[in-house]
C-alpha cells in the first residue's frame, strides 16, 4: 500500500463556514500533510528547492464534501495523506481524506507539476521531469498514477450548452502578499476563498429575483474542481467571473479566473445537492446560528 501520514487537527471557528468546513482549510490541512509526508519519505520543501532546485506548482484540484460534518459536531478531526508519482514522472499526485475519526468528512486531490528552479534568473522556473533521486524514494505502488485529468473545459462548455447561465458577476481581486506564497505567486490554498467570493457576490446581486441561487449561499458545496494553466503574482489584478446554472433540481456555479489582459489563468465548477427551498430571508441571515 502506498504510504501515508496521519495528523490530528483541533480546530478553531475559523476553519467553517455555518454549513460546512471551508473548502480552503481542508486544503491547508492537506497541504501541511503533504509537507509532512515529503519530509518524512522524500525531502523537506525548503530541502527541495535548496539542495535539487526543484519545486511543485499544483496544476489540478478536487475538493470532495462526503458527509455533514459542522463546527459543533466534534472538536477535531484527522488528515490522512499520500502521494503519488504519474506515469509520465512529471506529477504528483497527493490524496488526503479528512475524517472526524470514525467517518470520512471531505476528500482533497491535488496534481503537482514539477519545475526546475534557476537560480541564476532570480529563481526563474521551468516544467520537467521529477529527477531520478527523487523519484527512486518512492515506493513501487506510489508509481504509476493517471496523468492529471485536464477536461474541465469541455465540461464547462457542456454545462453552458445544456444548462444557460441564469446570472454572473465579477469579482475583482488583486493579488496581494496575503494571498500569496513564498515566491510571490498565488497560493493555491486561497483560491476556493476567491471563488466563493464570486460566487457569494454573485447570489448577492441576483439572489432577490433567482430565489434559487441562494443555496450558493446557504447550502454546503458538494464538489469543487478546479484547473490552473498560469499563476499571478505578486499586485497582478485579477477577475473571477462566476456564473450561476440550473442543473436539474440543484445549482452549479462555473469560474473563469481572468488576467488584466484577458486571459485565461484557471477555470472551475462548484457544485451542490439538491437543496431544500431556502426561506425567503435567507439573504439577510446567512449566518443564523441554528444553522449549527
């Protein structure tokens, strides 16, 4: 079996929403595991860039909800994470699964592509393979996983086909330093928070005459997936474009991430379950306590 690192999580307020734990702190929690299980099984992040000049930039991601789980219904839950090498040696692939200790709460994929740092350019960085050193760490059931999946695009354009925008809007975010990692480049970790941003804007505007929609707000996400194709960085100006679908009895939010200029840095589709009608005031109380 391909091996994993275990931790255990007390957590804060912070770490939920009213409905749900947020999206962005199962990716912290995963993201610490990952860096636990590489430094226990491969080499640490900083071991990484300073001695083989190599790093990770996260290409996918796939954020599960499997059960109910809120804020009073425990005081802590535990992070199982493993990683694997692709087939093409030039991903990671790194599952964690947080459960509350007897069931599974939420699931988190991510797929990493690794670059080779330069120096020499201010740390400049370019796609390659995994080097041989690194990659004979791994254990023989940690080879071989699928290539990263890379057909959001056409599911959004199937979704846009079948089921017509009802409402958008766009959030404009500039990239500041607290949304950013050691590079200055946007950390993956916040970017649920910036699409949740869109998405709650977006119920804001045309909640009123879209009763509907409002389950983008008051009901729990049921699966985030997201595809990345270029950074930000440091003071970029970015939009999120949200628009909201009815899709059969429940409702999806598809995300383009735009640059200043137009283009494409990342696509991404939140969806829900079918929702119970939600009251009509449910704009003005998003965070009732009986919710809990």
């Amino acid at each position: 079996m391909p091996r994993t690192v275990q931790s255990e999580i007390v957590y804060d307020s912070s770490f939920f929403t009213p409905v749900q734990m947020q999206p962005r702190s199962v990716l912290s929690i995963g993201f610490t595991n990952w860096a636990r299980w590489a430094s226990q099984h491969l080499v640490s992040f900083p071991q990484l860039v300073r001695r083989y000049g190599v790093s990770f930039v996260v290409v996918h991601l796939r954020i599960e909800y499997l059960a109910p789980f809120r804020f009073l219904d425990g005081d802590r839950v535990l992070v199982s994470t493993g990683v694997q090498v692709d087939t093409t040696g030039r991903y990671l692939h790194v599952t964690s699964e947080v459960t509350n200790g007897d069931y599974a709460i939420a699931r988190a994929e991510s797929y990493a592509r690794c670059v080779r740092l330069d120096s020499d350019r201010g740390f400049g960085a370019e796609t390659g393979r995994i080097p041989d050193v690194l990659s004979a760490l791994f254990d023989a059931d940690e080879q071989g996983a699928p290539p990263p999946p890379r057909v959001l695009h056409e599911s959004l354009e199937a979704l846009e086909t079948g089921h017509p925008a009802v409402a958008a809007a766009a959030n404009p975010v500039v990239m500041h330093r607290g949304l950013c990692e050691v590079a200055d480049q946007w950390s993956f970790v916040e970017i649920p928070a910036q699409l949740g941003a869109a998405r709650e804007t977006l119920v804001a505007r045309h909640g009123g005459r879209i009763p509907r929609i409002r389950s983008g707000l008051t009901s729990p996400v049921r699966c985030i997936e997201i595809e990345l194709m270029r950074p930000f960085f440091l003071l970029d100006e970015a939009t999120f474009a949200a628009a909201a679908h009815h899709v059969d009895d429940s409702v999806a939010f598809s995300h383009r991430l735009l640059g200043r200029d137009g283009r494409l840095h990342g696509l991404a589709l939140e969806t829900f379950d079918a929702p119970v009608e939600p009251p009509a005031n449910a704009l003005r109380a998003p965070h009732d306590d009986t919710t809990h």
